[in-house]
C-alpha cells in the first residue's frame, strides 16, 4: 500500500464549505502508511470540529477497505485564516502544475463562442438583471447561450431564474442547469445554503478555470459573465483568461454609480478588451399616463459613454412593483409585452448584428 494508494482512498471525503476533496485542498496532510498500518494528520477550522468524529468514521472505513486495520488519524485545529492560506497556498501551486487544463475548448479561435462579461463599478445598479434579461433575449433570437454566474459574492442568478435543481455529474464533467433555454453555471450551486463565500484570489481563479474547462457547454453560441461589481480578483481572472471577452457596464443615472462604473469599464480598456457598451438602469419610471419621472437624474449612461468611448445601448426604466403585465417578480424576467423586455431584444439585436459585422 503506497501513499498514493491510500490518498485515493479517502479522496470522496470532502470539505463542506468548498465540496472539494480534502486531499486537494491540503487538509489532510503527513500521510503515511507501512503495511498494515497508516497514519494522518486532519486540520480543521473552529467552527468544523464537531465533524471531528464523523471524519474519524469516514476515514478509518474508507481504509479499512484497502486492507489496512491499524489506522492512526490527529486532528489539529487551526484558524480559518489559517486554513484559507492554506487551501490558497495549495490550489495556485495546483494550478502552476497545470497549465493545460486552462486551455479549454471554448477558447479557442474555432469554437465561435462571443463572450460578453456584465460588469459595474458597485452594487445594486442591476447588473445581474441585466445579465439574465440579455442572455434571455439572445435566446429568444434563436441562440445557444451560456450564463457563467462569477458573483462569488453575490450569487444571485440561480434564485432570479427561480432554478430549484443543482448541476449533475455528466461523466467526468459537470453539467450546467438549463432554464428558459439557457445553460446556467453558479458559484451558487457549489455553496451551502446562504453562507457567505471566503475565498482569496487562488480559490477564485480555480472557480473560473472550473466552470470554463469542467462544464459541459456544449454548442453555445454566446456565454454571459455576471462579474462581481467593481474591480477585484475575479474581474481580473475573467479579463486575463479569456481575452477576447467584450464587457458591457451597467451604471445608473446617478452621478455617483456613473463615477464608480466608469473604473469597471478603465480596467477593461486598459487589459485590451473592448467595451461594447453602457446600459443605464434605472432610467426613468413612466406612469400610467406615459409620463417619464426621472427618479435619479439624467445622462449618467451617456457619460459614461462618452469617457470610455463607446455607446449607450440601453435606457432601461424602473418597473413598476403593481403591475401586472411587468416583470415577473419570481424570476425577475421581464414579461414579453413589458417595454422593457423590447428595451433587451432591440439590445441582443445589436450585439448580434455587431458580431455578424466582425
């Protein structure tokens, strides 16, 4: 019995919050073994040692089955900074080891694949409304669309597009959910309930790298990014793995969310990307009357605009929480006679007549 032997042994045996093996992500550590015998250390989290016994039970049954009986298992405890360096300090030496598992299919120059990431510069301007009304719409237009749900923070794709199911083993390979005819991938699904998600820069650039080279995508013509608002990590990790990625910004017509966009959209300049517009949400309301209030100011979008050199694509105004022909306060998709959702196929029209011209 090697030690490679009884590390794949207790490989299933994973960490709750991350679900990946512990074995990968350093948890498990000074395995030995010499014939009949073998011993580990496990570390765990404060907030982990009640598991202490129920991982004693799953490892000493996982190697009992490779013959072995006399089996010695410590549990340390350390801090969760500690285990975050490293689980960190061990996934990016993974990742240095393996280069070729970031060239996936979809990035290639034959796939065909436009990627479009949804950026802003802060919170709550409605990035991800956007993301799912836009990838929709492209949908509608008789496109194969992926949404790629990079949110670490703020996961909200699958509860906007009311999916209930996870994603299933296909094989060796993960396959996305589907709804209203869209593949759909989140950090949502790999987290537990509500919790938040700690994860530093390593951990983050192993989840873009997971969804674009271990998901089953398919033929798509078009993956959407919902990004994190602002300029972090995993902006960064888009814009450097995938450098043909285009990136439209939301903003509203605040003068303060325009200033704070306007950072989003520099950081895609300044890496190469091109910025294929601004939506501005939030526009205006129209009242039953047709009047258009609007609420936060004006041109906000179209400044934007101007400083980073691109176009407005979009006005999108507020909808009205009462009525009943509007957005569909489940999912968060705007109703097909709602002026809104013309507002996203007149813009799915022009990024699609814009790649057509390319």
């Amino acid at each position: 019995m090697t030690k490679e032997d009884l590390v794949a042994a207790i490989a299933h045996i994973k960490d709750e919050e991350h679900q990946l093996p512990l074995t990968d992500i350093g948890l498990i550590r000074d395995i030995t073994t010499n014939k009949d015998r073998a011993a580990m250390t496990v570390l765990l989290p404060p907030d982990s040692v009640s598991r202490e016994q129920e991982l004693r039970e799953q490892i000493t049954r996982a190697v009992q089955k490779t013959g072995i009986t006399d089996i010695h298992i410590r549990f340390k405890t350390i801090s969760n900074e500690e285990k975050n360096d490293i689980i960190a300090i061990k996934l990016n030496k993974s990742v240095r080891r393996a280069p070729t598992l970031m060239n996936s299919p979809l990035l290639s120059e034959g796939s065909g694949v436009t990627f479009i990431a949804v950026a802003s510069g802060k919170g709550g301007v409605g990035k991800s409304t956007v993301t799912v009304n836009l990838a929709r719409a492209l949908a509608k237009q008789g496109n194969r669309v992926g949404i790629i749900d990079a949110d670490i923070y703020g996961h909200s794709i699958p509860e906007m597009l009311g999916i209930k199911e996870l994603p299933q083993k296909q094989g060796n390979r993960i396959a996305p959910v589907e709804s209203h005819g869209m593949k759909v991938i989140s950090t949502g699904f790999f987290v537990q309930g509500n919790k938040p998600v700690v994860w530093r820069g390593p951990m983050l650039g192993k989840m873009i790298g997971t969804f674009l080279n271990e998901v089953e995508w398919g033929s798509v013509d078009y993956i959407i990014l919902d990004l994190p608002p602002g300029t972090g990590d995993v902006a960064l990790d888009v814009h450097n793995r995938i450098p043909q990625c285009a990136e439209i910004v939301v903003t509203t017509p605040h003068k303060t969310a325009h200033h704070v966009a306007a950072r989003a959209g520099e950081m895609a300049l300044q890496t190469n990307h091109p910025v294929l517009g601004v939506v501005e949400n939030m526009s205006y309301f129209t009242d039953p009357e047709g009047r258009r209030h609007y609420l936060f100011g004006r041109g906000g979008g179209q400044k934007l605009a101007e400083e980073l050199n691109t176009e407005l694509l979009a006005e999108i105004p507020i909808q009205s929480a009462d009525t009943p022909d509007g957005a569909d306060a489940a999912s968060t998709l705007f109703d097909e006679n709602s002026e809104q959702w013309h507002i996203f196929m007149d813009m799915a029209s022009k990024i699609m007549n814009s790649k057509n011209a390319n």
